[in-house]
C-alpha cells in the first residue's frame, strides 16, 4: 500500500514536469523495484505480478494527475496574463 502511494506521487510529480516519454523508464524502474520487493519478502508469483501491476497502474494514474495539474496551472496562469495584459493596454494612450 506504501508503494502504491508512493509510486502515485512520483507519477503525478513526472506529469507534472516530463512528458509521456518519461514512463518508459519510469515503468521499468517500478517493475523492478515492485519484483523484487515482492521477491525480497517472499511472495507468492501471484501476489508479486498483481503487485507490480497496481504499482504500474498507479504510476501511469499518478502521471495523468500531473498532467490534469499542469494543464489547470498553465490555464490559470494564462487566464492571468491575459487580465494583466488587458489591464496595462487601458493604462496607455494612444500617441497622437
């Protein structure tokens, strides 16, 4: 459960910062990280492969938080610019 939680918080700081690419990596660390947890405290191969699959699926539902994180920080940042913007424009005059 740990490293579900564990493995869910890296996935959302990857979205956040990399793109898709980054999961290749990322998947086979976790796959190994996952086997030979489940290795090291004597699992049975069943309990081992569900898992590295819900570590897995954690990571790549962690990745798509990221991204949700990032598209609604991008958003309101620009949503931001854009009032600045709006604002100074009506600050200036026109020359004559």
């Amino acid at each position: 459960m740990l490293l579900a939680i564990f493995v869910l918080l890296v996935g959302i700081a990857l979205g956040q910062r990399f793109n898709v690419l980054v999961l290749v990596p990322a998947v086979l660390t976790t796959l190994g990280v996952a086997v030979g947890l489940g290795i090291a405290f004597s699992q049975a191969p069943g309990t081992i492969i569900l898992f590295t699959l819900a570590a897995i699926a954690c990571l790549q539902i962690g990745y798509l938080l990221g991204l949700g994180i990032r598209q609604l920080i991008e958003a309101r940042a620009s949503r931001l610019r854009s009032a600045s913007f709006a604002e100074s424009s009506h600050a200036r005059h026109p020359a004559h």
